[in-house]
C-alpha cells in the first residue's frame, strides 16, 4: 500500500483516510518535506483545516 500521498490538500486528505481506513490506524504521522519551514507549517495548516482539525 503506497503511504506517500502529494497532492492538493483534498487529495492527501482522502489518501490518509483510505489508508486509515485500511490499516485501522488510530493515529496518522505526517510530515512534510520541504526546506523552508513557512511552507512546512503551511503545509500543515493546508491539510489540517480538509482534515476537519484546523
């Protein structure tokens, strides 16, 4: 099962719940790869608020 998702925040979001779903994980660490950290936090902030968290 691939478990690197890029996308538009709505496209890894729907990613981590179809491996959610399939693995019955509880929990989900993501973690951006990207230099600059304004752009990793903005990342973040992206998929916490299609997530439903942020």
């Amino acid at each position: 099962m691939a478990t690197q998702f890029v996308g538009s925040p709505r496209t890894v979001a729907e990613r981590l719940r179809v491996l959610r779903d399939a693995t019955g994980a509880d929990e989900l660490l993501v973690t951006t790869i990207t230099h600059d950290h304004a752009d990793r936090v903005r990342s973040y902030e992206l998929l916490a608020r299609e997530w439903g968290t942020g």
